[in-house]
C-alpha cells in the first residue's frame, strides 16, 4: 500500500520505494530529511483563494490522489512522503515568484515543520495549512518551531474542527487563519463554531472552504469570513439568465467582425462609437507590456500596432469584463486566462501558431457561459468559431482537446487518465507543472491590465 501511494505521488513506484527501503522511514517525531531530488514529480492541482472583493487572493495547492487513498494518507509515513512530493514539486515550480502578489496556502503535516526544505522557502506569502488527525501530538518542540518560522514571517492555518479540541488550544492561539467547511450551509451551526473559536484564541482570521454556490459565498461574507474558497467560482448554476447586455453585445460584434476580415477604417469606426472600450484600446496598447517608443493617439493606428490576432485575444478578455459587471467576473477572467494560457503553452511548437492561438481561444472560452449566465451551445452560438474550437469546448473532441482537458484537470482532483493525456501529446508531467505556474503568473498580470 505504501510503495502504491508513493508512485503515485512520485511518478516512479519502483524508484521512490527502492529510496524509502535504503534511507529507512524517519519517526514521526524526527525532523524529516529534505526530499530526494532525483524523485520524478507528480501533477499539480489548485484551488483559488478569493479575498472579500471576489478577487483570486491566492491558491491552495495539493497533489492529486487516486480514489480512495484518502484514509491512507493520514498515516504518519505516508503522509511524511506525500509533504516531500508536494514540497519538491512547488520548488521545482518555482513557487516564489507567484508569492510577490498572491498568497500560497501549503498543506503540510506538524512534523513537516522541521523539513529542511522550509530553511530556504519564501516566509512572504505562505501560509502553512496544518493538517491534524485525532493522534497528532502537540508537543512543546512543535509550538517553538512554530514561533519561530512565524518570526520569519510565515503564516499558519488550521482546520476548526482539528483544532478546537482543549489540548490544542496553544496551536490555534498560533494559528493566523481557521478554516471552517461551509459545505452544508448550515448556518447556526457556521456561527456557532465560529464564536467558540473566537472564545478560545480572539482575532482570527476565518476562511470559508467548501463554498458551493453563490448564496454561500454571501452568507460567509456577510458573517465576516476574510478568504473564501470552493467550487463556486466556476459553477454552473442559473445558466438561464437574460440575454446578455449591450457591452458584451458590442464586443462580440467586434470580434466577429475580426474573424471575418473586416478591414481597420471599420473597426475603428466601431470602437469610436464605444468612448469605454475605446479608452480601453488606447490604455492598453500604451502600457509597459506593449513595449512602444511613442505613445499610440488614435484608435485606428492603436488597431495597426496591435494586429488582428492581437485584437482578438483582447476582445476575449474584455468579453470578461465588458461593462455589465457580474459578480466574481473578475476571478472568472484570471481562472479562464490560466486555463487558456496552459493549453496554449502545452501545445508549444507541435503545433502552428495560428492552432495555439486557437487553443489559447478555446480554454478561454471554456467558461463563457458561466460569465453570460447562459448555456454554452448558446453562448457559442453568437460567435463564428472554427470548429476545432467548438468540438473542444462542447463535446471535448478534436485535436484541440487533449490540451484543454490538460488545463482543466489542473484546477481538478482526478487523477485518472492525466498522464495518458499528457502522453498523448508528448508532454512529461513536469513540463504541465512548470507551465502551470507560467500561466498562474500571466493571467494574473493580464487580468489586472484588463481590469
């Protein structure tokens, strides 16, 4: 069972076992040797994070398990493994240049605490998710190696229910963040945890976790809860909305018209009867991004600079944030940029760059009809697409497929078929990790400068 869990974290069984039977398995309460390197690494997942202005405040990341792992994975061992696997791989991902902006709440083992791996790991920005079961031992050498990786500026999270119990009451007066399940949306029973917590250790942060729909998102908000997470950010819930207003109208417009070869005298005339988007263009095509010598003055000379393919893609991204402002829009706009992104850079030079651009397009659009409350057969509907992109967006076929799939499972815990996909595309599990983290970064300057 061991050597299972450890190839499937690992990617190697006969390798990561080979290296546990020569090294021995460290106690449970021994500073845990640094992990090996030669481990190969295992796919990432992720979960944003949303701060109380519904924007990605950060990410939690975790590595995938096959069904029915989880009960083994509390196993002091096993789970010593399962922190160096999840270690090693945000340090080959280079997790710090994500923590300049965005927060990064890493789920670990109390015993981890004394991994080598944490003597050089970025303090700003992390956040150590402390992950407890009823035999966890809170021992003085544990609440001192605590205080001091606090000192250095780390942060630290812990479950409610974990940590309520009377001979933890140290640990969560440590903590800086509790987490409480808002999965059931019960709420008497939300509110009561979270008075008995504030009982015991005064001043703590709460993050709602399991957040299901948009209704318990508010309810979380309004009892004060200051981080939000769960699968209502991409839910696909009241997709009968109304038709969709008359700025993302204009949009679609434009973008047709780009698709069809209108020529610039016409684009042009069309961004000038939309002052918004037009100061939209100008600001953008004028940033430090675009890289331009003298300053862009006139509509159709911004459209030349930036080229139709250009164009495009940032009117797919305004189509995020066209003017009828909808909740979490902006959070929508970065996890739709992340997926787009990932298939595009998966697709790396097997494929022309007009494919990659259409790639880019479809993991965009994956999450269209959440953004226009409206089914996707719908949505798509109004716009011209090649049909490479349709048969990827709705009926997951194609050629543009596998790298979709690929971006998705990303945000997904399914560890079924991944490496078969990634396979199927001649791309190694860490080459999807390194491109994730790329995107990550990217959307999240991207969506601000579309904002």
């Amino acid at each position: 069972m061991l050597n299972r869990l450890v190839g499937m974290w690992s990617g190697n069984r006969d390798n990561a076992a080979a290296q546990v039977a020569r090294e021995g398995l460290a106690r449970t309460d021994a500073p845990v040797a640094a992990a090996t390197p030669a481990k190969k690494p295992s796919v990432m997942r992720r979960e944003a994070i949303l701060g109380r202005d519904q924007k990605v405040a950060g990410y939690t990341f975790m590595l995938r398990r096959a069904p029915g792992d989880e009960a083994d994975a509390v196993l002091p061992d096993v789970r010593r493994l399962y922190d160096e696997t999840l270690l090693a791989n945000l340090q080959r991902m280079d997790i710090a240049r994500l923590l300049g902006q965005r927060q990064a709440f890493v789920p670990i083992a109390l015993a981890t605490l004394h991994h080598a791996l944490l003597e050089d790991w970025p303090a700003a920005g992390t956040v150590w998710l402390l992950k407890l079961d009823a035999d966890t031992q809170l021992e003085a050498s544990l609440l001192e190696r605590m205080a001091e990786l606090k000192a250095r500026g780390f942060g630290f999270a812990v479950e409610a229910d974990a940590a309520m119990r009377a001979d933890r009451q140290a640990l969560l007066e440590q903590a800086d963040y509790v987490l409480l399940d808002a999965g059931s949306e019960d709420i008497p029973a939300f509110t009561a945890q979270m008075s008995a917590i504030a009982r015991l250790a005064a001043g703590k942060r709460f993050v709602a976790t399991g957040v299901q729909t948009l209704e318990a998102f508010h309810m979380c908000h309004k009892l004060q809860c200051s981080l939000f997470m769960g699968p209502f950010v991409t839910r696909r819930e009241k997709l009968d909305g109304p038709a969709m207003g008359p700025s993302r109208a204009k949009v679609l417009d434009l973008m047709n018209r780009v698709r069809t070869g209108a020529e610039l005298p016409d684009l042009a005339k069309h961004f000038q009867h939309d002052p918004t988007l037009s100061v939209r263009l100008l600001r953008y095509v004028n940033s430090p991004g675009m890289g331009l010598m003298n300053k862009v003055g006139g509509i159709e000379q911004a459209l030349m600079v930036m080229g139709m393919d250009k164009l495009y893609r940032w009117l797919t991204v305004v189509l995020f944030t066209g003017g009828d402002k909808q909740e979490l829009d902006q959070a929508l706009l970065e996890n739709a940029m992340v997926r787009g992104r990932v298939a595009e850079q998966l697709a790396g030079r097997a494929l022309f760059a007009k494919a990659r651009d259409e790639i880019f397009v479809a993991g965009l659009f994956s999450l269209l009809d959440v953004v226009m409350r409206m089914p996707m057969d719908k949505v798509l509907a109004q716009i011209p697409l090649p049909e490479e992109i349709t048969a990827a967006i709705l009926r997951r076929e194609g050629p543009y497929a596998p790298y979709l799939a690929l971006a998705i499972a990303c945000e997904q815990d399914d560890a079924e078929s991944l490496e078969a996909q990634a396979k199927a595309i001649g791309r190694d599990v860490s080459d999807i990790n390194a491109v994730h983290m790329d995107a990550l970064l990217w959307a999240q300057e991207m969506s601000e400068a579309a904002s």
